[in-house]
C-alpha cells in the first residue's frame, strides 16, 4: 500500500517565488541544469517554455517541505 508522506507537488515558478532565488542556486538545490530550469521559468506564451514533468514538481515540493520544516 502506498503511504502519502505529505509532498505536495510544486512549480519551479512558484518555488523561485517563495524563495526568490537566483537560477544558479535552484541549480545548486536540484541539481537540473540551468538551462532547463529557464525554460520551466519562461512565460507559458513564450517557445522557449517547458512543461515540467510531474516528477519535477515532486521534487521541487519536497525540497519546499525540507526548506520550510526547519
């Protein structure tokens, strides 16, 4: 049985936000390239926008719910 350990999933917009960091910390914390974290950052208009895959918002979620436990 899968046990929920309380992640919720988070856009890479949206934790830049919280934490208004620099890309090369995000980088630094996720270990995605810069390029590509650019491209999840893009405005959804542009075409240099990339959707995020679900495991990426899992992640950006639990490195959220590390940051803010401590």
């Amino acid at each position: 049985m899968a046990q929920n350990i309380g992640i919720e999933p988070m856009h890479p917009r949206e934790f830049k936000k919280i934490y208004d960091i620099p890309i090369y910390l995000m980088h630094k914390l996720t270990g995605y390239p810069e390029q590509t974290i650019t491209h999840w950052l893009a405005d959804e208009s542009s075409s240099r926008y990339q959707k995020p895959k679900p495991a990426v918002l899992n992640h950006f979620g639990a490195i959220h719910k590390i940051l803010s436990a401590s």
